[in-house]
C-alpha cells in the first residue's frame, strides 16, 4: 500500500517529533491531531495540524469529520480505555493502526536475552508497562475477531537532546558539576539499551503502510547497549568533568525515593538488550547510527544554552545525599 496519508496522534513528543520529520521526509501527507500546547518541539512545515483533545472524542470526530487515513500512529494511549476510544473512533477509517507500546512490557527481568519479540509479556513491577500490555491484548483481539489492522511498536529507551537518561535528569548532571556524589542503581554495570530518537524514526516509519507489518509485533531499538556507569561517564564528559558515582540498591533507592521505584525496579535495574532483526527484515535501511557518546553530547550542549533548562529538584538532589552518605558508610 502507497503511503500517502498519515495521521499522527501526538506529533511533539520526544519520539514523536523525529517520526514526523521522518515521515515528511519520506514523501508521507502528514496530518498531526493534538491540542496544540507544546512549543519544546515544534511541529515542522508542511504538517497539517488539527487541534483536538484525543481523551474528548467529540472534539476529535468535530475536526476529522469523514476523513480516511492509510495509517493512523497512536503516541497517546496508555490505556485499555484509551484504545477502546480509538477502536471506536479509527474502526473502519484507516488501513493500518499503529500502537505506541513500550518494551517495559517484556518479562522482566528477562529469562534469555537477547529479547526478542517472541519473549512473554510480563511485568509484576510497573503499573505503566502492566496497561501498556492490557492494551495490546485489546488490540490483538480486535485484530483476530474482526480483522482490525493493527501493528504494535516496541520503544525501548528512547530519548533526544532534551531528555537525560538517569534517574536524577539535570540534578545528577549539577551534582556532577559541583563534584557531589552521584548516586547510580546497582553496581552500574547492567546493561541499558538507549536509542536515538532519529534512529528510531528511521524504522518506526518504514513499517507505515507496509502490509507485512499488520497484526504483528516490532521492537525498535538501538543495538547499542552501555553500561550505566557508562552513561553516566558519557555525561560527565559532555560536561568536561569526572563524575563521583556512587552505587547503592535499585531496593534502596526506591525506599528513599518512592517516586523512583517503578521506573527502577520494573525497567533501569534489568538488563536489557534485544535482538532487532525482526524490522531489520522488514526495513533494511534502518540501522542504529547515533551512539550515546555522541548523544550525551547533544544533551548537554542543550542544557547548557539555557539556564531555564537547568531544574535542580531539591528534595530528590538532599535525597541523593543521604543514599551517597549511607552508601560511603556503610559499603
């Protein structure tokens, strides 16, 4: 199927924004839905953009009206409730719907790496990845019963220049400044998948359209997996200093800082590392070009234009300093 029409569902998000781009590039007619509010990432010229709020259904059927799409790509569903929304508004109306779900949502931890697509769905840890598998099951189903063209996507750690990686975001990179420890889950030697935003959108949008990627499943993911004592070396250089890691429990963390805990002990505490052969089949072109030493880089020569940028949260920053003192006492 000839690709002309996309619509995007959330348009200016971290992974979003570089499959818009991608999508313009490759010759897609590309019609974004949002409400309009994010000026982070502004949509590129020759978008179409409609306004409407995706969790009020009116307003979306108010500005679709009767339109088709060949492709409908959904960044904005996290819940069963979300998709049966989308099952009632997009039935009938595109030729291939595309789910945004998260590879959170693979066993974790893992049995076997590398993870492939065909490794069981389950996380007991994360309430976000658990939703994020309820609604696969809801799409699979549609797909079985009644033939609705859906493909599901797999993003693993994906990011772009404004997005810092670690638990602590710009408060780990100011403690690297200032030489105060900096507090990493684990030993920091599991091993973390992080992916280019570009890169992804490379792949994500070679599967648009492409009739061998209806009622399956891809993960898209840089074959690219650091240490997390790594990543958070490639920071420090971006930022020209040595950083002082401190290695304390995932368990431990998350006991001081609750907030943390699901992202940690359902995701960042495993390693991860997968097998992309699977989109590679479907989409030769798509490689892994972006190496997070290069994208630390991009981080922090953002972050470091604009003072605005620089938030130091500082009851997760006293926090850390607590960890990093009863880690140094204790360890």
């Amino acid at each position: 199927m000839a690709v002309t029409r996309t619509l995007f569902i959330g348009g200016t998000g971290v992974i979003s924004s570089a499959c818009v781009t991608q999508a313009l590039e490759k010759g897609h007619e590309v019609t974004v839905i949002n409400r309009g509010t994010s000026s982070l990432r502004p949509l590129p010229a020759g978008v179409e953009v409609l306004h409407a709020d995706i969790r009020d259904p009116q307003s979306v059927h108010a500005v679709l009206g009767e339109r088709s799409f060949d492709v409908a790509a959904e960044f904005l569903a996290f819940t069963p409730e979300h998709i049966r929304t989308d099952l009632e508004l997009f039935e009938g109306r595109v030729g291939q719907y595309v789910f945004i779900s998260s590879a959170s949502a693979y066993q974790t931890p893992p049995q076997r790496m590398p993870v492939t697509e065909s490794t069981p769905l389950r996380n007991p840890f994360w309430q976000y990845s658990r939703d994020k598998i309820a609604c696969e099951d809801l799409l699979v189903e549609a797909y079985r019963e009644r033939g609705f063209p859906i493909t599901i996507v797999r993003p693993s750690h994906t990011y772009d220049q404004t997005m810092i990686p670690t638990s602590g975001g710009w408060t780990d990179l100011d403690r690297m400044r200032r030489g105060a420890p900096v507090v990493v889950h684990g030993d920091g030697t599991s091993l973390w998948t992080i992916t280019h935003n570009t890169d992804f959108a490379v792949a994500f949008v070679g599967l648009l359209g492409l009739p061998a990627a209806i009622g399956d499943s891809f993960h898209i993911t840089s074959d690219e997996a650091p240490t997390w004592n790594q990543i958070y070396s490639y920071l420090a250089e971006g930022l020209g200093v040595e950083a002082d890691l401190v290695h304390v429990a995932s368990e431990s963390i998350a006991a001081v800082v609750p907030s943390l805990g699901p992202g940690l002990i359902g995701d960042k505490a495993n390693s991860m590392v997968f097998d992309n052969s699977k989109v590679k089949a479907l989409v030769p072109e798509f490689q892994a070009r972006i190496p997070f030493a290069h994208g630390a880089g991009e981080i922090v020569e953002w972050y470091l234009a604009d003072a605005s940028r620089q938030h130091v949260d500082r009851d997760l920053d006293a926090a850390f300093d607590r960890l990093a003192d009863h880690a140094r006492a204790f360890g």
